[in-house]
C-alpha cells in the first residue's frame, strides 16, 4: 500500500515541525510544509500521510 504526503493539512490540525522565525527553506529542508497565509498556526508543520489505495482493476 502506497503512501503520499500533502501538505493540505487543516489550520487546527497541523503539527509544529518548526521554530518561531522558521524560514521556508529551514522548514523544508526537515521535510515539512510551509505555510505562513493563516495566522496563530504553526506556518512550518508535518504533513498529512494519505493512505493510497493500489492501482488494480476493479469489476463492478
């Protein structure tokens, strides 16, 4: 089963990976996202894992 990372991660859901004064290259440089449009949030966060299903052909 495959895994993909997003950083579409939901202001209120979203896990510190940073430090106050992050830059966006610090943050993605440990591998985490960067966003920085929603205040009060952490603006460098992990991202979401998403399990993807694999590609078989499915009968209906």
């Amino acid at each position: 089963e495959a895994q993909t990372e997003t950083c579409t991660v939901a202001p209120r859901e979203r896990q510190n990976c940073g430090f106050p004064g992050v830059t966006p290259s610090q943050c993605a440089n440990k591998g985490c996202c960067f966003d920085d449009t929603v205040r009060g949030v952490p603006w460098c966060f992990y991202p979401n894992t998403i399990d993807v299903p694999p590609e078989e052909e499915s009968e209906f």
